[in-house]
C-alpha cells in the first residue's frame, strides 16, 4: 500500500530480498495454499525450498548455514508471508524462527552444529512446547516436569496449540527441572522426534490458519540425555523465554500489521469494481470515508512498528513497547478486517474472497503469543 510517512528501514538488498519472496509466494505456494489448508500442513518441500532460497531463516550466521544477515531480512518475510495470505508459513516459518533463536542464543556449540543448518536447508522442521492444556501464560504453573536420572532427564507431562506439532524433528519443552516453586524451576530441554513415549495427536480443528498444523503433544517417560538441556544450567528457562518475548511479539506485530494492510488493499481494489446503485462502492461516501478511517490507523500501526524494529535491530526494544505493538496491531487486524468484509457485502462471507480467509485467520492473534489481557498488565507496568 501507499504510505504516506515513507518507510526508511529498508536499503536495495532488502528489496531485492522482498522480491524473491514475493516470486516465491506467487510461483510455488499462492496456487496451492488451499489445498494444503485442506491437509492441515505445509508440505515439507515446500520447507525445504524456502530453505534453498534463503527464505527460512536468513539471520542465522553464516558458520551455522544461513546468511548472517541482519533481522530486517526476517522482518520482509514475515510481512509477505502474512501479507499475501499464506499463513501456513507465516505462522509456521516464524516458529520455526524463534526455536533456531533459542538454540543459536542459549544451546551448546554441539546442539547448534547438529540442528542449526538443518533447520537453515529445511531439512529440521522446529517447534516450541510451552502452552499445557490447563496452563495458558502462566508459564510457572506448568506441569510437565524432567527428573534426572543419570546422564538422563525423564520427561512426563503433556502440552497443547502446538504449532508445527504434526510435523517436528525437534521440539523445544518447556518443563519443571526444580522444586522450588519459583521460575527458577523451568527449564528447557530439546527433545527429538521418534523418542520412546512420545507421541503426537492429529492436527487440531482450528477456526483459522488452517494450514499450520496445530496438535497436542504427549510425554509418557521420555528419555532424552543430559546434554539437550538448552544452556549450562538447569533453571534458566525462564529468563531465556523472557529475554526473547520481546522479538517473539514484535515478530507478531509484523505480520498482523501486515494482515491489516492486505485486507485493506483487497478492498480498495473490490469497492472500485463492485457496482451498487449504478456506481462503484468506492463512489459512495460512507465507503471512501471508512476507508480512510482505515488507512490512517494502518499508519499509526505501520508507524509504530518500524519504530519498535530500529529499536530491535540496536537490541534496544523493551517488553512494555513490544507488548504495545502487539497488542495495538492484533487489535488493529481484527478491526481493519470486520469492516473491510463488511464492504464486500455478501461476497465477504466466501472464502474465495481473501477477505473472508483473513476474517478467520486473524482471530487469534489477540490469543497468541500472549492474550491482549496479558499485554494489558504488561503495558501497566509503565503506568
């Protein structure tokens, strides 16, 4: 879309960068995004040539197999993937992109040689367990709990909504390794696909973002080693959950910013080749005014959120101003998208349209990644 504050983040490479993506999204996963709705997943070829293009995880540095390059790389994918309607990879590539994250900042140099450039190519699809089914933020109340037994920790428990749950090489668990009923109990340990007594359910019936598959997760005495503990301590877990949120939720508010963007551009371009009453819905006052309504709060959000990334890119953006973004664009998708299928008329409610496939895929982001009661009390604290 247009902006009218012009964008500054982003040099020739960054372009060229976006251009590749969008050749990608147009060539190898707009025309078959629906298909693989109806199977509940991405296809892993599909992971596997985002990964041959760079278009996986271009942050990671060059010695791990990516491209070093800076996270304005991961911030053009994020836009277009969410921008264009693919959300099986937006919401799958972006997970993906924080257990790398979790590995690259906080794993042994063994776990990063062994995951890191299969994750790169592909090859390694990552997810994150955190979520159980009667634990939601709170994540001190968890209750999945590793013993150590040995040169091994046993892990019981279960945990549910995990994205790229179906098809993960590895998943990244949240669980209790102390007893102290503190944070200082959490940690976080990698565990591998095909370990004794774990198990996987089938894709969960969600209402939107059909294509990331979403499934329930089982630990029934697992046996994994020692030295998948992520970092050199047991009981850090939750400051280095902590210390990434602020990437995870700005990494949100990129794409539902985006989302409020490209509901607005479908309907810009349906008000002006949709006729009523003898002239296009755009002619109309009450539309033009709506529409502009719109597009000067998708500034607002555009404005914010590229000022919350410069300060990213400086390891400089705190909780209170990611929480902000996040919170402010997930409102922002929901309410961009309900009036802007309101100006389709009857055609908003097919999902043929784009507008009626970002009317269910948006719902969520007010739930995930924290719910917006939870960015609530995280703005507070400037208060």
């Amino acid at each position: 879309m247009e902006y009218l504050i012009p964008r500054t983040l982003f040099s020739a490479e960054h372009e060229d960068y976006r251009r590749l993506a969008q050749r990608f999204l147009a060539d190898e996963v707009l025309p078959f995004h629906a298909q693989w709705e109806k199977e509940k997943r991405v296809p892993r070829e599909i992971w596997r040539r985002a990964g041959e293009l760079g278009l996986l995880l271009p942050c990671i540095p060059e010695e791990y197999g990516g491209y070093g390059a800076d996270r304005l790389y991961a911030m053009v994918i994020g836009e277009e993937y969410m921008g264009s309607g693919a959300s099986g990879l937006g919401i799958g590539f972006g997970v993906h992109a924080l257990v790398a994250g979790y590995i690259l900042h906080y794993g042994s140099e063994q776990q990063k040689q062994t995951w890191l450039p299969k994750m790169v190519c592909g090859e390694a699809i990552g997810s994150i367990a955190m979520t159980e089914p009667n634990t939601g933020s709170d994540l001190q109340a968890v209750k999945t709990r590793a013993v150590r037994d040995g040169d091994e920790y046993v892990i019981t428990g279960s945990k549910t909504f995990i994205s790229n749950g179906v098809q993960s090489d590895l998943v990244v668990v949240v669980c209790k390794t102390g007893t102290t009923g503190t944070a200082k109990d959490i940690s976080l340990i990698i565990v591998e696909s095909g370990r004794d007594g774990y198990a996987k359910s089938q894709p969960l019936e969600k209402i939107g973002l059909h294509a990331q598959d979403t499934c329930m997760l089982f630990f029934d005495n697992v046996r994994v080693p020692c030295s998948n503990l992520l970092g050199p301590e047991e009981g850090k877990g939750f400051g280095q959950l902590m210390r990434d949120l602020a990437w995870e939720r700005i990494s949100g508010a990129i794409g539902f910013q985006a989302q409020a963007e490209a509901a607005l551009r479908h309907t810009i371009d349906y008000t002006k080749g949709r006729t009523v009453f003898g002239k296009p819905v755009i002619d109309f006052q009450n539309s033009r005014f709506k529409l502009a309504e719109l597009k000067a709060e998708i500034q607002i959000g555009r404005s914010w959120v590229d000022s919350c990334m410069e300060l990213a890119l400086r390891n400089e953006l705190t909780p209170e101003a990611a929480a902000m973004a996040k919170h402010w664009t997930a409102e922002l998708s929901l309410r961009v998208v309900e009036e802007c299928l309101q100006l389709h008329g009857g055609n908003g409610y097919m999902t043929e349209y784009p507008i009626a496939r970002l009317f269910l895929d948006t719902r969520g982001n007010r739930i995930w990644g924290g719910s917006r009661e939870v960015m609530k009390e995280i703005i507070a604290r400037t208060l």
